[in-house]
C-alpha cells in the first residue's frame, strides 16, 4: 500500500493546526464557550461555600442540570444554573445545597413543587432556597447557649445567695407546712360532716325511688349519678387523709422537706456550692471560666474552628485520578501502554505522572570521532533499549475549554495542548516532544471520547513528521477512576472474617 509523502502529511496536519487553532482563538478571545443546550434559572444562597462550576443539578438523585455561574449580588451567592430543556420546572421548586458523604462534594439539589404551580420561565428566579449550615452558625449558636447559662447561673446566685435567700427559702419551707397542717386540721374536723352527707344521700335516695317507681325514669338516672358521684368524694377524702399522713410521718420527698432537718441542711449546701461554683466563673477560673471570660481562650478557639474550616475547604476540592491506556501501532503491530496518577488540588489546575511502556524501546544516539594515520572518522551508533521505561512528569492549566500543559514527555521536555468538547467527553490533544536537533520533534495527535464513565477510546496519529519512519496511526483504549470511585470498590470488597 503506497503512503503518502512526508511534504503531503507535514501540510495535511499544518492547515488542520491552523483550523483548529483559528476556532480557538476565536472562543478565548470572546471568553464565552457553550455549555449544552438548556434553559438558565437562578438562585440566591446566603454561602456558596465549597460550591463549583459545572457541578451537578439534581432532582430526586437524577441529575437535570449543572451550575453555570457562580458571583456576588446584594452581599449574597447567586448561583445560575443550566437546567436541560426536556425538564419542567414550578414556581413553587425549592433549592438546597447537599454534599456528598462528609467530605463529598457539594451539588444543588431542586426538590419539585406541586402541579398546580406554573412554569418557572428562562432567566427567572427560584424564590425558595434552603439556609446553608456551617460551622460558623453552630459556633454562633454555642456561644448563645453559653452566655444564656452564664445569666442562669447569675440569677440563681442572686436569688438563693446569702442570709436573705436563705430567709426567703426557709420561710416558704414554714408557709408550706402550715398549709398542709391545716388542710390536715380542716379533713378530720369535717369527716363526720362528710359522712352525714352521704347518710342523707342515702335516705333522699329512697324517697326518689319511691317518686321514681310512681313518675318517671329520668329520676332514676338522676339518683344513679349523685350515688356514683358520692362514692367518688368518699374515695377522694380518704386519699387525701392518707396524703397527709405520710407527710406529718415524715414520708416522700415532700415529707422529708418539711419535716427532716437534715434534708433542709444538706440543700443549704447545695446552694451554697452552687454560689461557689458561679462565683469561679465570674472570677474567670477553671475551664468554663476561661471559655466564658478570657478573650484569649475565645480567640485561640476561633482561631482553630477557622483552620478547621479552610482545611475542609481544601479537601473538598482536592482530587486524585488514576488511568490506564493502551495504544495499539498499526505500523509496528504493537501496544504502547501509559500508567497515570493525576493530582488535582484545583478545578482549573493539575499535576500528571505516568509510566510508559514503549515497545519501539528508548533510543541513545553516540558519534565516536577516531583519527587513524591522519584519516578522521566519525561512527554514529543508534543503541535501543527495548526494556527501559518512559516517564512523565507534566503540570497542566486550563482556561475554560482550553489547557495547556508542561513539563516532561516520556523521559523528554515537552509541551501539550487540549481541548474540551461536549463537557468533557471529547478531548483534542496536540503534544510535541524529543526536541532532538539531529532528527525532527515528536509530534502527537490524538482524540479521546468518553462513551459511559470511567471508559474512554482513544484514536491519532503518533509521530506523524518523523524523519526516521517511526511515524504510525494508533487506536485504543482506557479506564480512569477518581479517588472516591477507589474507595467505594475497596468498601464493597468482602474480607473473610475468622
């Protein structure tokens, strides 16, 4: 099969360069790249703390749409989403901010109004939004709580503190058991009154049952419930004989109060440990004190909460992925394989280790200079070495769709370009490499399309200017998972226990 001349493939990948950089060129100077197809509604969050762009939207755990922008009005986050053009919104929709486990990331979640509600419109806004919660307003909250018992503890102290407290105290404890004495006095002095009562009851009941068997039977009912109403006081009184009984015994808590000395004694010195207790406070010692009087302590608390803070901020954005890819060279009928690490402290910046196996090997160009009987020669060997490993070490950046990346490629200082299509799933890269001044650069295209996550194919040309024939078309494959994609494998592997 005849192949096209290096002048005719230098000048095919030249004009798809100037194309592709043209459009380029053309988006990042106008700063605005399209984002899908959708409508645009927005929402106002009290913090938009930890929350990103191009995170998902989510109805019910499906995801509807993603976040589009993210900026500063009025002193509040107003976040515009993009929502898909098949999904119908109400008025009535709500808003929340959710995140992902504890240090999962963060999404937006919309939870549907009622049918009856009209359509939300393209660039309206949802009214209702969920407040946020953070460690800011439960550390405000604390401090509430503690200044509440701070004013407890004081008037507990003002008002049983002192000899006149004591007064106060020791005379309700004498109002109250002159009152139960003469609840007692009054009882016993009635009980025969009580019983003659119910003595006439009886008698007036048999007169009504004489009118009753004569009249009618509306009587009968009347007697009935004065006799049941009666056998309830009995029971009653009796009740409260025995109540104060127990009480002029010494019996209960009650009892033991009015009659015990030692009880009154022993809650002196409770109050009086009480005051002592407030009063340590107030002076600022012991923990509590220093928490509530010290501003040092409160500050030094601060201090820490707000590192606390700024750490779970930097983990909720760090992310690691790991990759595998294998290529396969139609010109040498073999496989080249690349084994990555991406480590991802920011959306818009990453670092990128690999591994690689090259079957085409690592070549070592030595020129040997000899002078034999006033004749010089030159020996230029080409050794290959088909074992040795490639590595990569690159730092990358990205602007919008477009990034730019640096570094070490395949044991060589390099440079690559990328860009982004359809949120992601396309990537065009342009890499070159091996800047070697005895032979051209090593130049690779190639196109990556994520079909389903986690899985990739991938298609290009490899060293397509080479000078030595090394050029050659290339498909193949890859599998990336994320940090979290790691751990939810490992937790559901089953590990036998003894």
């Amino acid at each position: 099969m005849s192949k096209l001349s290096v002048e005719a493939k230098v000048g095919f990948f030249v004009v798809i360069g100037i194309l592709l950089l043209g459009y380029m060129s053309m988006k990042v100077g106008k700063f605005s790249f399209k984002r899908g197809s959708g409508q645009d509604i927005s929402v106002f969050f009290d913090s938009a703390s930890g929350l990103s762009k191009d995170v998902p939207v989510e109805i019910a755990g499906v995801e509807v749409g993603r976040v589009r922008k993210i900026s500063l009005k009025n002193g509040k986050a107003l976040v515009t989403l993009r929502i898909n053009p098949d999904i119908k919104l109400r008025k009535d929709v709500k808003a929340a901010m959710r995140t992902r486990g504890i240090l999962g990331d963060k999404y937006v979640e919309l939870i549907p109004g009622s049918l009856a509600a009209p359509l939300i419109k393209a660039g309206e806004q949802i009214v209702q939004a969920a407040p946020v919660t953070d460690m800011n307003t439960l550390m405000n909250i604390l401090g509430e709580v503690a200044m509440n018992v701070k004013k407890l503890t004081k008037s507990l102290a003002n008002v049983f503190a002192g000899e006149k407290g004591e007064a106060s105290l020791r005379s309700i404890m004498d109002n109250t058991n002159e009152m139960v004495e003469a609840l007692n006095r009054t009882v016993q002095a009635n009980n025969k009154d009580f019983s003659a009562i119910i003595a006439n009851f009886t008698s007036f009941s048999e007169r009504l049952k004489d009118i009753g068997d004569a009249n009618s039977d509306d009587i009968r009912d009347i007697v009935a419930n004065m006799r049941a109403a009666s056998q309830r006081m009995e029971s009653l009184v009796a009740g409260i004989n025995d109540i104060t009984a127990k009480i002029n015994e010494g019996k209960g808590s009650i009892g033991k109060l009015v009659n015990d000395k030692e009880t009154i004694d022993s809650l002196n010195r409770s109050l009086a440990a009480l005051q002592n207790i407030t009063d340590k406070i107030n002076r600022g010692e012991g923990t509590i004190g220093k928490l509530i009087n010290d501003e040092e302590t409160v500050d030094n608390m601060n201090f820490a909460l707000a590192g606390i803070n700024d750490y779970i901020k930097k983990q909720d954005t760090f992310r690691t992925y790991f990759d595998y890819r294998g290529e396969y060279l139609f010109d040498s009928e073999e496989t080249k394989s690349y084994v990555s690490l991406r480590i991802q402290p920011r959306e818009d910046k990453y670092y990128l280790l690999q591994v690689i196996d090259d079957p085409r090997g690592r070549e070592t160009v030595k020129d040997t200079t000899r002078t034999i009987d006033g004749v010089t020669t030159t020996e230029h060997k080409v050794k290959v070495d088909r074992d040795e490993l490639k590595f990569s070490a690159q730092i990358a950046k990205r602007y919008y769709d477009l990034g730019l990346r640096g570094g070490i490629f395949e044991s060589t200082g390099g440079v690559g370009i990328d860009y982004y299509f359809f949120k992601d799933r396309l990537t065009l890269s342009l890499e070159a490499f091996d800047f070697d001044p005895d032979r051209n650069a090593h130049l690779k295209f190639k196109a990556d399309f994520k079909p389903v996550n986690h899985i990739y194919i991938s298609s290009g040309f490899d060293d397509f200017i080479s000078d030595e024939g090394r050029e050659s078309f290339f498909i193949g494959a890859g599998i990336s998972f994320a940090d979290e994609d790691i751990k939810t494998f490992l937790s559901d592997i089953p590990i036998p226990m003894n």
